[in-house]
C-alpha cells in the first residue's frame, strides 16, 4: 500500500515500507545521512539524517522513521539544522587527518597540486594541464615563475626536500602546448551578460577564462600593446619566454574573450562609458608604479624605477645602462633588475639592501643565480644620499644592524650612527615595490595608500556593478598566483551578482592535521631532481631561457615522491561536503582526540581509523553484500574502532577483488593499498 505525503512542499508517495529517507531520495530531495545504504539493514548511527515533521513533537531519524499518509516533513527548519550541525560538529571533533594536502592550502588560487603532481607521475599530462585548469589559465607560465608557496608547505621537507612542484607544472604544460592535443576551455551556455575587465595581467586574464566558463560575454580592455601585465612587461625573458606567455593568452581568446589592447581609461575610453555599457566591471589594474625611496636625489638622471627598467624590454626596447649599477630592494623585481643589468653589459651590478639575507623577500634560487652570474649583495645598507660626480653618480650608503622584529616578524633595521659608506655608480635601479595607479577610475573609493576599497568576500567596490581583484586592491602589490587567487574568487562572486545573488566568498573548511619528521621516518630519503639549465657563464650574456627543462624520466620520478597528504576519497567523501554545507565548527567541542596507527585490514586494504566516524557501513557491507565477516567493531565506547575479524591473510584473496567497504565507506577512512 502507497503513503502520500509531502517534504519541503514536494508530493511524495511511498511505497510499503519504504522510509522517509529512501521515499524522498527516490523523489530528488537530498536529506544528509552518512550510515544508510539501500543495500544494508537500517543502523541509524549518524544522526544527521533528522526531519521535522508537522505535529510530531520529536525530530524522527529519516532514515528509520517510515512516513504516515498526510505528514508535512520539512528538512530545513532552524530546529532541523541546528540539529545536524551540532551532529557534525561532535564527528568532526575527534576527525584527523588531511582533507587536502598542504601544497593545495598554501596556493593562493587553491591548485590541486597533489592531484596534477599524480598525474604527471602516471604520464598523464593533459589530465594533470585540466586539473590546474580547474584553478586558473596560465600553468606553463606561472610554472617557470611563482615564488611557489606550495612548496614552501610541501611536507616532503620533512623526508629531505619538498617536490619541485612548480617545475613539473610548467613541465605538463609545455608538453600539452607542444602537443596536437592542446587545451581547450569549455564554455558554458550564453547568459546574454556582459562583463568588462579592465587589465590584462594575470588577474584579468583568470578572470576572463573564469566568466566565459559560466557563459558570459567577456572583453578585457589593456592599456598596453599585448596582454599579459606584469608577466609579460615585469619579468625578463630568460625567466618566461613570452612566446610561451603568448600561446596561453591565445587558448584564453580562442574561448571568445574579446581583447582590446592600447586602450587607456580617461584618454581612450571613460569608465561611466564602461560601467553603464557592461552589466558588471572588473577593474584588475595592478600596481605599475615604482614605489620612491624618498631619498635626496632620487630624480636624478641615470635613476630610474624598477618596473620602469623591465617594463622597457617588454616593449621591445634596451634600456641604456652605464658599467655600475646598483638595485635597491630584496624582492624578487629586485633579482630580476640585477640579472637584467648584468645581461646588458654592466660590469659591477650590487644589490642594496637593508637587512641581511636571511630577511630577504626574493625567492632563494633567484638569490643564488644571481650571486652566481656576479651580483655583488651589499646588505645592512640603506641609501641616504644620491649625488651627481661629474658624468657618474654617487651613492651614500647608511650602515645597518638589525633592531628589534617589526609588525611582520622580521628584525628591524637601525642605522650605525657615524657608518657610511660612498659608492660611484652610472645607474641606480629603485626596485622596493609597486603601488597602484588609480587615474581615471572616477568615483571609485580609494585606500589612504591609493588602492582600491573592495569588500574582501565579494569583491564588490562602492559601485554596485564594479568589482576590483589583484594588486590594485586592498592591501596592494603581492604575487601573481595571489591576484589570480582573488581573480577566480572574483569572478564567482560577478556570476553570483550577474545571477542576482550576493553570495560571498567564503574559504571552504577542511580537517588539517600536523605532521612532523617522525611521521615519516620510515621513508625513503630521494634527492629532488635538479633542473637542468645553462652554466652561469652561458646565461649572464643573454636572454636566452636559463632552464631546460625536465625530460618525461625526470618528471614522473619527481612525481612520484608526493607524500600524497591530502585524502584519497575528497571528491566522494560526504563526511566534508555536509560540514561545508552546514558552516561547521568543530572546535566548540574541545576534548580528547584519538591519534590511533593504521590498521590493515587485509594485504590490500587500509582502515585509518582517525578518520572512522562509526558509522558501520563498512563492516555491515562486508556481511550483508558481500557475505563475508572479515571486518568488526572492537572495543566499546569511545575507543571502539573497526578491526580485522580473521587474520589478514585469509581475507586477502576475497579482498583483492571485492573492495565493497571501501567504496560504501563516507569519510575516505577505507583505502585499497594498491
């Protein structure tokens, strides 16, 4: 006999003996629940599955409640929800593990490294270019220059050497370019919305790929030449190839981005023009100004702003430069300024810096090759002074000592009172930063240090339809992977705009767990490959590529020394899909965690009981499906774990070919070893 009844204002008919949760699941209402299977017997140990019912004083458990003729079930009442928070809230309080490897959290634009890296080890190239096509559009290009703060987290380092993940992303990459079988971005269904960005550096160019894949129409608007930003007028050639640069750009326009270069705002085209001709505008300028040191002299000819030099040889030209020069800064603009005179012939290139090597904000390969190609590093000096002699310069240096740390941790530097030093110089490069420009940009509210003012989860300005992301918001210059982190969160909040929800961003939540050298003890210690290049003598005369890059051998064995840190069953595991949807916090619940060893079920299967939430599915597969009784509950109370019930080597034969209570198993607490 069939039960009519309604959930969430849906008509449900239920079968005889059907269950609230089974009936609404056959009807497309999705009711959380982490122990029900069809194929097992009701068990009811997860609590999360409970409804509300019209008239029933008690929240029913749906998965074993069975509806009456007539009931009003709602799944999402306050009642209801407060209920499976809390339910997981007390799972997710004594759940360890990694959800996601630490190189994925330390991205600013949230890349799956784990998962390209995997690839790339089993030869899987295009697989390994579309994963970080997941994130954003430019991996042969980012590869070869971000600072890599993935691997900073990576905890190979606590083996011997964090992976060279950087490298072996640039290294899919170029192999899919050169390839028959390039990348091609999959657009969705034309939303008749129109989107204007205003910059076509890496923010702008994520941003664009990122609209056109939710099926908006996309111009981006450039003040100069070609596309590109700072990747293409901020960073010398033997660093990234712009003929590389060029062809990311073209699969990015080839998706029916409209690129419009040598248009400026307020002489080419107005922004009230823009603003009312789009339906939304992102404005990703960047920062192209050359922070002043505010030292006397600084104005004089022969002196000349960091990005201003480079931005030279991105259009084409050779700056003049005398046979010494000094670079003032320890960022990697800096580095990059430095290795630059040394390619245009000067003889003595020094770097001025006010802290000590350790304090120095450029990537430490670029500190290395530059010392390597004949960079003089002058550190705990500061210019106080800078004079015309005759046909040449001279510059005052302050000595320094470092102080007490400053607000970001670092040792502050104090001048030595009565130290200085002179130095004769036919050029000074001033490479400590880059702040925004914001001309012609009317209307929109500006920072005190001339940024934009942009709502940090929406990305929204004080003008309703125009968003800001990257370096010309907020808090100003960083990394390129950091402004396309912003471009992509930007752009979901445009298409959420566009769609008329103001949906902020908010960082998903995950479990972290904290590992250190003793976890690891037991791997084998692999040297990082090193990648192959030219010598210094080879590369200091010219702007050829310094790297060659890694051969198929090289790479996947790189690959393949991945710790594999983030979990296994992400994408299938319900345990963090339901915390998200819920907005969790665990920590209410302080107390006892377990931190319990791996237990091997059998020769080919894995329980890691840290991420085990109880909820039996596992051992009820293995009798109920699969008929067998290999896996069990041992203990009681707080220490009861699943355990192998007969010796691991009976059961490895059926195991082999069965793998059922990995696949039923919710939170990836099961894992088939091989």
């Amino acid at each position: 006999m069939s039960i009519k009844y309604t959930i969430d204002g849906v008509e449900v008919i239920a079968n005889d003996g059907e269950t609230i949760l089974s009936s609404a699941t056959r009807a497309g209402v999705e009711i959380p629940t982490l122990c029900f299977a069809e194929n097992t017997a009701l068990y009811g140990a997860c609590g999360v599955c409970v409804v509300e019912v019209e008239g029933v004083p008690k929240l029913l458990r749906s998965c074993s409640a069975k509806p009456m003729e007539g009931y009003v079930v709602h799944t999402d009442t306050d009642r209801v929800i407060r209920a499976r928070k809390t339910a997981f809230e007390l799972l997710l309080s004594d759940h360890t593990g990694d959800c996601r490897g630490p190189c994925k959290l330390n991205c600013p634009a949230g890349t799956d490294c784990q998962k390209y890296v995997n690839e790339i080890k089993d030869g899987k190239y295009f697989e390994a270019v579309s994963t970080v096509y997941d994130a954003f559009p430019l991996p042969a290009s980012i590869g070869r220059v971000c600072p890599h703060p993935c691997e900073d987290a990576c905890r190979r380092q606590l083996v011997e050497e964090p992976i060279s993940i950087a490298f072996l992303k640039a290294f899919a990459a170029d192999k899919v370019l050169a390839s028959d079988n390039k990348y091609k971005i999959a657009t969705g269904a034309d939303t008749g919305k129109k989107v204007a960005i205003i910059g076509g550096g890496p923010a702008g160019l994520t941003a664009a790929f990122k609209l056109r894949e939710y099926g908006h129409a996309v111009t981006i608007f450039d003040q100069q030449p070609k596309m590109g930003g700072m990747l293409r007028y901020g960073i010398p050639e033997y660093r990234l190839p712009k003929a590389v640069l060029d062809q990311e750009i073209a699969i990015i326009e080839e998706a029916g981005v409209v690129m419009k270069n040598n248009v400026k705002l307020g002489r080419d085209i107005q922004f009230d023009e823009i603003t009312k001709t789009y339906d939304a505008v992102l404005l990703a300028i960047g920062a192209w100004t050359s922070v002043p040191m505010r030292v006397a002299g600084e104005d004089l000819p022969g002196v000349v702003g960091g990005i201003d030099f480079l931005g030279k040889l991105g259009l084409g030209e050779t700056p003049t430069i005398g046979k010494r020069v000094a670079v003032c800064g320890g960022g990697n603009t800096a580095m990059d300024a430095c290795r630059t005179a040394v390619r245009l012939g000067a003889e003595e290139v020094y770097v001025i810096y006010r802290r000590t090597r350790n304090e120095m904000p450029a990537a430490d390969i670029e500190i290395e090759e530059a010392e390597e190609e004949g960079v003089i590093f002058k550190f705990l000096t500061n210019p106080i002074e800078i004079t015309k002699d005759g046909d040449a310069l001279n510059m005052k240096l302050q000595i320094m000592e470092l102080g007490e740390p400053d607000a970001s941790g670092r040792r502050s530097p104090v001048p030595i009172e009565g130290k200085t030093e002179d130095i004769k110089l036919d050029n000074v490069i001033m490479a400590i930063g880059q702040v925004a420009n914001c001309e012609g940009v009317n209307g929109v509210e500006l920072t005190k240090k001339g940024t934009i003012v942009a709502d940090e989860m929406t990305f929204r300005t004080n003008i309703d339809n125009v968003f800001a992301a990257g370096d010309v918001t907020n808090k100003g210059a960083g990394i390129a992977i950091a402004a396309i982190g912003e471009a992509s969160k930007a752009a979901f909040c445009i298409n959420n705009y566009l769609e008329g929800d103001e949906v902020r961003y908010k960082a998903p939540y995950y479990v972290q767990d904290e590992k250190t050298e003793a976890d690891f003890e037991d791997r084998e210690k692999q040297d990082r490959a090193e990648m192959p290049g030219l010598s210094p003598e080879e590369r200091k005369n010219n702007f050829k590529p310094i790297y060659y890059g890694f051969s198929d051998e090289v790479a996947r064995k790189e690959a393949s020394r991945c710790l594999e840190c983030g979990c296994h069953d992400y994408y299938d595991c319900r345990l963090i899909k339901y915390a998200n949807w819920f907005d969790v916090e665990p920590s209410k619940f302080p107390g006892e965690v377990h931190k319990r060893d791996f237990i091997e079920i059998a020769d080919v299967i894995e329980h890691n009981p840290n991420k085990c939430v109880l909820c039996g599915l596992c051992y009820r597969t293995c009798e109920e499906v699969a008929k067998q009784t290999f896996i069990g509950l041992y203990n009681r109370g707080f220490n009861t774990t699943i355990n192998p019930m007969f010796p691991k080597a009976e059961a490895a034969a059926y195991c082999a070919t069965c793998g059922k209570c990995v696949d039923a198993c919710p939170t990836g607490a099961m894992r088939k070893k091989f």
